[in-house]
C-alpha cells in the first residue's frame, strides 16, 4: 500500500476498524519481536542457570536506559513526521529525518565509548552479589559496544513507522526475532558462550534489521528519503525531537529504573534470599514485557492515528479513536490480570524447573498484578497529548509511575511490611497513576469539545 493511500485511510476510513488494521500489524510485530526477550529469558535460565538469569535482569536496567534514549528521539521523529505528513509538508518532513538520523549516530555513538569504558564500575558501585554480577558485566559488554546500530535502528525504525508503513515494520521485528531466536540457541547451546551468546545474537539481529530500514528509505519509494544536504545538525529540529520524546524516555526509562530501584531494595531488605528474588523478579518482568506488548502496539497505533489527524485539523476523529483504544486496551489488561492472579505458574515453569524460583515468581505475580487493568490507560492518554505536540502534559502524566510514586510508596511500603512491601508498590501506584491520569485526559477532551463546539 502506498503511504498516499494509508494517509487517505488514516484521515478518512471508519476509526473501529481502522484501529484494529493499523494496531494488528504493530502488536503481531511487537510479540514476535518481544518474543525473543521471552525466549531469551528461558534460554539463559535454562543453559546457564538461576545466577544467569539474575546477572542478566541486574545488567537490564542499564540496556533499558540505552534503549530509552534511542527510543525518545525515535518516538519524538516519529510525532513530528506524522504531523508534517499529514500536512503534506514533506519537505519539512524529511529535513526533520535526516537531521535526526545525524543526531541518533553521533548520541549512539557517545553511548557506545561512555557505556562500554565504565561498564565493570556500575555494577561494582551498584553492590550487586558476587554470583550474578560477572555476569551482568559479561551480558551488557557487546550491548553497550553496539548502541549505534541500537540508536540508528531506533530513529529508522520510527520514520518507516510514522509514514503509515506498519507491514514494514512488522516484517523487520519479525526478522530480528527470528534471527535472535536461532543465534540464542546456536551460541547458548551449541557453541556454549554463556551469557555473551545471548548479547551477541541481539547484536546481530538488531544489525540485521538497521540495514532493511535503511534499504527501505534509501528506495526511494516513500515519502521520507534520505538527502546528503540535510543530514547535518539542526538545532530546532533536535529540540522539537528531543522535547516529544522526553515522555517515551521517561517512561522506558522508569521503566529500567524502576528495575534498578527493586534490585537494589531487595539487596537491602532481604539480603539472604537477594538472588533468588532478583532472578525471580527477573523471569516475571520478562514475562510482563511479553503481556505488555499489545498495549504498546495500541498506543503506537493511536498516536499515529491521533497525529494524522491532528496535523489535518479533524479533531471529533481523534475522540473516537481514543474512546477505541482505551476500551479495546482495557478489555485486554483484564484478560491478563485474571490469567495472572490465578495461574502464573503455567509460564513460569518454562524458565526453570527450579520449583523454589517458580513459586517465588508466582507468588510476587498475585500481588504486581492486581490492578494491572490500569495499563491501558496509562499507555494511551499520554500518547494522545504526546501525538498532538503537547509535550508537557504527556511528559508528567508518563512521569507518575516512577519518578513521583516509586520511591516514596516503595519507601513507605517496604517501611510497612518489609520484602513483600517491594511488590505491594507496584498495585498502589496503579491505582494513584490511574486515576489521575483518567481524569486529566477526560477534563482536556472536555475543554476540546467546547472548543469545537465554539468553532461550529
């Protein structure tokens, strides 16, 4: 389908079922991708062990951090190529890309040296136990070596995505996966590299999709093209990027450390069983990265779909496609909360048979997941104000979770009832986030409908 055709689409087809078709091919993409961290998990822990996994969930915080900052100036293009394209500013639109494939080169870049040097000195400082931290230093070597390919991936990516091209996408999360998939168990099982094997085969993969991003712009068959004159530093275009991206980076990475924060109370509070709880925690987050997937799909959908339109002044659109996304979200979360309450063991057993690690696991689930019907919610009315250009608001609202609710709930809930204080946090700041969250984007929809109506 042309990008023509899918902007025609976008402004104009029935918001239902357009939701579905922009959203399926994004989540179908995200599952296979996110599959690999899944099976990844499982590889580790069954090749090298329970201290393996936990070496690999202590070195995520940092590789979430490096993937939060390629993801806020991928996430910030991406907001500003769907609004010039939908104004049929396209010129504008591809010095917008080209200036930002320089900036996500040269931040990568930085990146790669700065990560890579002090890599050992971050887990020493971070006081992690003796048996997972060699290898965390082990697994995060090769990632942070590689964060260039990583940041440019991550802008390429987000460019083909903004233009309406979703089958694309799909295909390059779907080749990564794959490759990721076979070279994890080539060099987990069969060359035996331990923990490295399984950074390497994420290396390579992640290559092996930069490249189909980039063949793909440099076709020249769409509408953002690369252009040697306009691949150079542009001081507005990387504030404008930089400013709609700070919501997407501060929710990856709250979320890494939101990671970082838990492996360090467990350290403190239950120093004794620190490696089981870290290792668990481990295998229920990659677990939740799995679940949570779909509702990321839905979001990248409604932002494109919310910007489009945005950028072609027809606003009553974006209220319906976000009344869609929160209730076809929230339909979904519910599903997984009863599932995980209920029977989280089925999906812990494929980690290990180490049956203390699965009920550990298990028994952390019935507690993080009690409100996680709040998900939806919290993902889909930031990316509205985020797809409209307002940066502020979808800045703070991303905020909540973990940099105005963590620490001082996770304070006073581990002050309260000790270890299990650590996954009582979770449910609360669902509960606080979510309904601020609500009723902030239910009064803003409020204010714009009479605005509209003023208008008409």
């Amino acid at each position: 389908m042309s990008s023509d055709k899918t902007a025609h689409d976008i402004l104009n087809a029935p918001v239902t079922p357009l939701f579905f078709k922009m959203a399926m091919p994004v989540i179908l993409g995200l599952l296979v991708n996110g599959l690999y961290n899944f099976v990844d998990a499982i590889f580790i822990a069954r090749a090298v062990g329970t201290d393996g996994i936990g070496g690999v969930t202590a070195a995520f915080p940092i590789q979430m951090i490096l993937i939060s900052i390629s993801a806020m100036m991928g996430s910030g293009v991406a907001s500003i190529l769907s609004r010039r394209l939908g104004a049929n500013k396209d010129d504008e639109a591809n010095r917008v890309f080209n200036a930002s494939i320089f900036l996500a080169f040269s931040v990568g870049l930085f990146f790669s040296v700065v990560v890579s040097f002090f890599n050992r000195d971050i887990f020493i400082l971070l006081e992690l136990p003796p048996a997972i931290r060699d290898y965390a230093i082990e697994y995060l070597h090769p990632i942070a070596l590689f964060s260039v390919i990583s940041f440019c991936y991550g802008t390429l990516s987000d460019s083909v995505r903004a233009q309406g091209l979703n089958n694309h996408v799909f295909f390059m999360m779907v080749m990564s996966s794959l490759l990721n998939i076979s070279l994890d168990a080539l060099f987990l099982f069969v060359f035996e590299w331990g923990v490295a094997g399984a950074a390497w085969a994420t290396v390579i993969a992640l290559s092996s999709s930069c490249v189909y991003a980039a063949r793909l712009i440099l076709s020249g068959k769409h509408r953002i093209r690369f252009y040697r004159d306009y691949i150079r530093p542009n001081k507005a275009v990387h504030k404008e990027t930089i400013a709609l991206g700070i919501p997407i980076f501060m929710s990856y990475a709250g979320y890494g450390l939101m990671l970082l924060i838990v492996n360090i109370a467990i350290v403190m509070v239950a120093q004794q069983n620190a490696e089981l709880l870290i290792s668990a925690h481990g295998i229920l987050n990659r677990t939740l990265m799995l679940i949570f997937l779909p509702i990321l799909g839905m979001m990248i959908a409604f932002q494109t779909f919310a910007g489009f339109n945005f950028g072609a002044r027809k606003l009553p659109r974006i209220g319906q496609g976000l009344k869609v996304a929160l209730i076809v979200s929230t339909l979904y979360c519910l599903i997984w909360t009863l599932v995980m309450l209920n029977i989280p063991h089925y999906l812990y057993v494929l980690f290990s048979e180490d049956q203390q690690l699965v009920n550990t696991a298990a028994e952390i689930s019935t507690v993080v997941y009690l409100l996680f019907i709040t998900a939806g919610i919290a993902q889909i009315c930031p990316a509205l104000f985020q797809a409209m250009g307002y940066a502020k608001p979808s800045a703070w609202l991303n905020a909540l979770h973990t940099y105005v609710l963590l620490i001082p709930v996770l304070w006073l809930s581990v002050h309260w009832w000790q270890s299990e204080g650590i996954w009582w946090t979770f449910p609360i700041i669902d509960a606080i986030a979510g309904i601020i969250i609500a009723a902030y984007t239910w009064f803003f929809m409020q204010q714009l409908n009479i605005k509209l109506q003023e208008n008409n």
